[in-house]
C-alpha cells in the first residue's frame, strides 16, 4: 500500500499556548462566550476541528484541518489582544483529528486560586531558559483536560 501524500489539502495540527491578557477587572466568561461563538461559526465553515484550554494564566489550542485554513486561523488568533506571547508548539501532518466532533471543544478554569494546569507552560523563560513544553505535551493535557465541548472548571 503507497503512502499517502502529503499535499497543501491534507490535515494539519497546529498547537500553541499564550499568556491570558484578558481584563482582570471584568468577568472572563463573557470574553471566552464571544471568543467560542466565532471560532465555532468559522470553524464549521473552514472545516476546522479543535480544543481550547482557558485558565487564569492563559490559553492552549490545538487547530486540526487543512494546512492553508489553518494557517489562516492562527493568524487571525495571533493578532488577537486577549492574550501575548503566542507560542507555536507544533505544526505537523497528522493522520486522524484529535478532536473530530467539536468544532471548538473547550474547558475553562477561572479562579486564579484553583490549579492551573498551564502555569508551568508558561513560565518566564528570561531565566529559566527556553521552554521545554512540547506539542505533544499539550495535545496531551487537552486530551484528558477537554472531555466535553464546553465546560467551566470549578474552583
């Protein structure tokens, strides 16, 4: 049997995390709303599948569809003001969706005091080197964090 060929139309992964830069000062929930309500309409429309891990220290996502969607989905999201230091972890071929039945799956935590399983993703690299966080890491932790297509933590 020949090996699939990778071509501009195949599936992609792409997984990164940020730094949250939402308003400490306002409720997050309405933020995260209106962030979910347009990732899903979009995604649904480029064909584009994935989860999303909020926490009081920032964001991890991970992007599943064809390499030119996504890529154009990242940028957009990149450009966006509710977080800094967006970080591309992994941007590969892949043969199966990771998340294929949501077109954003998303698990949310907002109390700064409750365990944040980002934290040590996103710790200062100035003196602590670079980061040793890898996609495959975080693909895993949005596996067994996202087990429901929308879901606040509690504290």
């Amino acid at each position: 049997m020949m090996k699939k060929m990778h071509h501009s139309g195949s599936l992609y992964r792409l997984i990164y995390c940020s730094r949250n830069m939402i308003d400490r000062g306002a409720p997050p929930e309405t933020e995260i709303r209106a962030i979910l309500t347009a990732s899903r309409r979009n995604n649904k429309l480029d064909n584009i599948t994935g989860a999303l891990l909020f926490t009081a220290s920032g964001f991890a996502q991970v992007l599943e569809g064809p390499r030119e969607v996504v890529e154009r989905s990242f940028e957009r999201i990149s450009g966006d003001p509710r977080h800094a230091d967006v970080t591309v972890l992994s941007f590969t071929p892949t043969e199966r969706r990771s998340f294929p039945d949501w077109s954003m799956g998303f698990s949310g935590q907002i109390s700064p005091d409750a365990a944040d399983p980002l934290v040590h993703l996103l710790a200062d690299t100035t003196s602590a080197g670079p980061r040793v966080t890898t996609g495959s890491d975080v693909l895993h932790l949005l596996e067994q964090v996202v087990q429901r297509e929308d879901e606040w933590i509690p504290a």
